[in-house]
C-alpha cells in the first residue's frame, strides 16, 4: 500500500501515496531548539489512524513550553511522575489531563534530560487542545510514546510552504501563574488564514 523511501534529510521519511508525496517527521526534526520546532510545526499535519480510516489536520495553533527557567512549564520545579516524559527522547508524546477531563497532547523537544514540548493547541477547524483530543480519540494511553505510524499518531510535512508573514506570536494562554515575565512571553505560534 505505502513504499517508504530514505531522504536525504534526516528529520522526515517520505511515504509514496497515490495522491501525494507525504513526509513523515521524525525524531530528529523533534530535537532542535524548541521555538524553532514550534514555528515549523505550523502547516504540518497532525495525522491520527483509527482503525482503518486516517484523520489529517493542518496545525493552526500551538504553544512552546521551553526548559527550566519556564515558569509556565511542567518542568519549572523539576521531574516528577507527571512530568517525566518531557525530560526524555524527542519525539514522543506527552498527555496528561486537566480539569479531570480533558486530554492535553504535546510533543517533547530539544535534548534529552533537557525538559520542553509543545502544545497543540489547534488543528483543521478544531481550536481548543480538549476538543482535539476527543475528537481524535488521544488519551494517556499515548503519554510516552513515539510519534509514529506504529502508534497511530504522528505529524507529517505534506509540501506546503507557510509564509512566515502568516504566523502570529503572542503569549500564552491561561498561564497567568507563571509571573510576569513568562506569561507574556510570546510562545503561543498561530496560523493566519
């Protein structure tokens, strides 16, 4: 059904389609800087299988939580149990709950032991991280592991080029805890349409 060839660039592995050429981001796109990640993640699509039916969404919106210094970060105050993942591999998923009902996904970035991810925050026409992971059935099940067509929920760089005139930075969202300085630090990336 889908032949995969090796690029030359090592961030992607390109899946032939009937369609469309499709490159499937890999670990390595994953490990640099973590704003650098987040400005390239928009236009990319987040791709989720569900049995034998595939969901792809351009990604619209996210926000980068970067490190230690990041008041508004799990990981401001060090590891813990809930937190764990973000100071592991790039490239593996990191969800946990809010509220007690709702599913946040985010991607680990950077390197290793160094703690920072990204929220998705919008996808398709789906704006809010709750209502994207219950439409797209994501749930701790996924905390950990890889994005990856073997878990059934990865990213994919489809060809499109976004101009940079249409990415809009501003601070994040409800992250009012996290002081002055790191509430208004204009980590939340948005698509302009």
């Amino acid at each position: 059904r889908h032949e995969t060839v090796h690029t030359l660039r090592s961030s992607c592995r390109r899946v032939v389609d009937s369609a469309y050429m499709r490159k499937i981001l890999s670990k390595n796109f994953f490990e640099m800087d973590t704003l650098k990640v987040a400005e390239n993640l928009l236009g990319k699509y987040l791709v989720r299988k569900i049995g034998d039916k595939e969901i792809a969404l351009k990604i619209n919106e996210i926000e980068a939580y970067d490190g230690f210094e990041d008041k508004a970060s799990h990981a401001h105050k060090g590891r813990t149990d809930r937190n764990k993942i973000m100071f592991g591999e790039a490239g593996n998923w990191y969800v946990y709950l809010v509220y007690g009902m709702h599913d946040m996904l985010n991607i680990v970035t950077g390197k290793k032991d160094y703690p920072a991810a990204i929220l998705i925050r919008g996808a398709g026409d789906i704006s809010w991280p709750g209502r994207l992971t219950k439409f797209l059935k994501i749930d701790k099940k996924l905390n950990g592991k890889s994005a990856s067509v073997k878990t059934g929920l990865w990213f994919e760089d489809r060809g499109e080029s976004i101009d940079k005139k249409k990415i809009k930075r501003t601070s994040r969202i409800g992250v009012n805890y996290a002081g002055s300085i790191w509430a208004k630090k204009n980590y939340r990336f948005i698509l302009l349409f």
